[in-house]
C-alpha cells in the first residue's frame, strides 16, 4: 500500500514539476509574442509618422508654390522649404525600416519616395522661372498638371500604406491586450493547478510518513506484546520485572508473581484445530485482564502461559487475587466450547519472602505452579507451601 501511495505522490509531483515547466514555456512564449509584438509596433511608429508627413507634406508644398506664385510673397514658401527637409529624411528612415518589416511595401515607398523627388524638382523650377521674372513660363508648367498627377501618384501608394499600417497597429494592441488577458488566467488556472497536484502530492506523502510511523509503532509493540491477545509478552515482562524488584527492594515492600497454566487447553486445539484455540486464549486474557487491579501487569510468556505482577501485594492479599483468578479461569467457556473443560493451575512466589532476585522469582512461581499441576490441577500453590493450598472449589 505504502508503495503505491509513493508511486503516486512521485507522479504527482513529476506532474507538478511538467506543470511548472509548461508554465514556465507558456511564460516565455507570450512574453516572446508580447516583445514581439511591442518590437513591430515600434517599427510602425517609426514608418507612420514620415508616410503621413510625406502627404501632408507634398500637399503643404504645392500650395505654397500656388501661393507664391499668386501673390509673389515668399513667405508662401516656408511650408514648402520645410516639407522638402523634414520629408526627406523620414522617408529615408521609413524606407530602411520598411525594407525589413514589409518588402512588398519597400517598393512601393522607393517608387513613392521618386515621385516625391519628381514632384519637388518641378516646384523648385516654377520657383525659380518665376524668380526668373519668367512668369508666363512658370504658369505653363503648373496648368499642364504634371505635378498635380505626381501628387496624386504618390498619394495613391502611400494612403493604402498608412492605413494598412494603421490597422496593424490596432490589430496588434488588441492582440497584445487578449494574449495578456489569455496568459493571466492560463497562468491562474495553471498555478491552481499546480497548487492542487503539489497538495495532493504532500498529502499523500504525510500519508506515507504517518504509516511509516504507525508501522513503527506496530513493530515496536509486536516486539514487546502478544499479537493474538494484545498483552506483554516474555521479553517486556522480562525488561519491566528488574525495574520493578528494585523499587520494591528501596521502598522495603511485596511484588507477587503469580504463575498461570492452563489446563485442559491442549484438547481444544488438538479436537478442534489452533483457530479455536486462539479464540480460547484471547478469551482467557480477556478474563485474566478484568480480575486485575490497575497497578496489577499480566503478561502471555508461553502457549497457554500467564504472568501476573501483583505490586504491594502481601500473601493474604495475593491469594484472594489468585482465588478470583481460578474462578474466572475455571468459568464455563462459551456454547461451541463448552464440552471443553478449561481451568487453570496457578503457582505464586513473592518478593522477597520466596525469592531475592528475578531469577529466582519466577523459577519459584514456575515450580509451585507445576506442584499445583502435580496436585491434580484447578489449584494455587504458593512456592515453598503444600502442593494441595487452595482449588477452583475451595
């Protein structure tokens, strides 16, 4: 199970960790597509101004031209002698743009960009014929409409251009505006996600170590209790008997031990199978354990064999114990084992009376536990007494 669970948690925090990638490449592929798009709209700042310039411009020129030729005031010519400055060198600043943005419009711009040149040489020769005092001739020029059909010329490449460059641009700030709303709730949905997974993942881990631990702590007590009856079993006992045989020995008082075999038990699980048998012992520890007082330890040392630990507990004190014991032992089992007769043969050995130290303490209740066997079984033996002390009917 443990191992599943690990298998799982792995998963899910490969999964995260992909997560986190696709996160991270989806991050860069919109900031990729954001810079790129930040990087043409600054290419079409840079194109549009001077493309419009360029016909505000040429405009601009043509009617300084009339107007200097209408009234001879030279002031007329300001806008004219400014649009051939500022016009040039944005056009030339476009036509390098554009001839990596947009090559199709780079010719078109070159070719708009000769006409301008075109349209410019014939202004400065009206001018100059009517500086010339040549008016006549300078006339001649404008009313063959040369440069009218120049402007318009140029003005037909160059207005598609401007509002095919317009569009683009609000193309791209919409689409700059979607692709950011787009990645903020990928990323909300994907960091979600990737919270949810990286829980689950955590969970499941915790889940692992609190097994890890509660296995633990089932090893720890299977080491130290009887798995079939849930009681301590030879080795605790033999840990937990020194510690207290020297408490008793500093405080001058009694510790009883109080040695249980029982009888008849071999029959069950002979006739009936172990099965049965360990639902017998479990019900006998079961019994043994509501007899006790709190202070009082029992544990299974053997295959039908009990301890019990009476502490402060003196002779007279000791035997009713061991009487209760009996009698409850020797109670008829339930209806399916009932045909069984189990009773049980009970040796005690008291410190420091019987016994100085562990050892000899419960070799004494093991021998007066067989000296009760000896005397017909079902009775109490105290070590160092009769072998006939006290029975189940006493």
């Amino acid at each position: 199970m443990r191992h599943r669970y690990l298998y799982r948690s792995l998963l899910l925090l490969a999964t995260a960790l992909l997560m986190l990638l696709a996160m991270v490449g989806l991050f860069f592929y919109e900031s990729h597509r954001i810079i790129a798009a930040d990087e043409e709209q600054r290419q079409i700042n840079v194109m549009l101004p001077p493309l419009r310039d360029a016909v505000a411009g040429m405009l601009d020129a043509e009617t300084g031209q009339r107007g200097y030729l209408l009234t001879g005031n030279p002031l007329f010519l300001k806008p004219y002698l400014r649009a051939t400055a500022d016009i040039d060198a944005g056009l030339d600043t476009a036509y390098e743009v554009m001839q990596h943005y947009h090559p199709s419009y780079a010719v078109d711009l070159e070719r708009a960009i000769q006409i301008r040149r075109d349209k410019f040489a014939e202004l400065q020769q009206i001018i100059d014929l009517f500086d010339a005092g040549q008016r006549e001739a300078a006339l001649e020029i404008v009313q063959r409409g040369e440069g009218l059909q120049l402007m318009n010329g140029a003005r037909m490449l160059l207005a598609p251009m401007i509002e095919a460059l317009r569009e683009r641009r609000l193309q791209i700030s919409a689409e700059t505006h979607q692709t950011l709303q787009h990645a903020k709730w990928l990323m909300v949905v994907a960091s979600l996600l990737l919270i949810t997974v990286v829980a689950l993942a955590i969970w499941l881990l915790m889940r692992i170590l609190r097994e890890n631990d509660e296995l633990s702590l089932r090893l720890q007590s299977d080491a130290t209790h009887d798995v079939l009856t849930g009681l301590p079993n030879r080795r605790l006992l033999d840990d937990l008997l020194p510690t207290l045989v020297e408490q008793a020995r500093r405080r001058a008082s009694l510790i009883s031990v109080i040695y249980i075999d029982l009888d008849g038990f071999k029959q069950v699980n002979d006739e009936i199978g172990h099965a049965a048998g360990d639902v017998v012992l479990k019900l006998v520890a079961g019994r043994v354990v509501d007899v006790l007082r709190r202070s009082d330890v029992v544990a299974r040392i053997g295959g039908d064999e009990f301890a019990v630990v009476a502490i402060d507990s003196d002779q007279r004190e000791t035997r009713e114990l061991a009487k209760r014991l009996l009698v409850t032992l020797s109670a008829p089992l339930p209806d399916e084992f009932r045909q069984y007769g189990i009773g049980a043969s009970i040796g005690i050995a008291i410190f420091p009376a019987q016994a100085t130290t562990v050892e000899q303490l419960m070799q004494a209740a093991d021998q007066a536990m067989y000296a009760a066997k000896r005397a017909g079984k079902g009775r109490i033996c105290f070590a160092g007494e009769g072998a006939d002390s006290e029975s189940a009917q006493s």
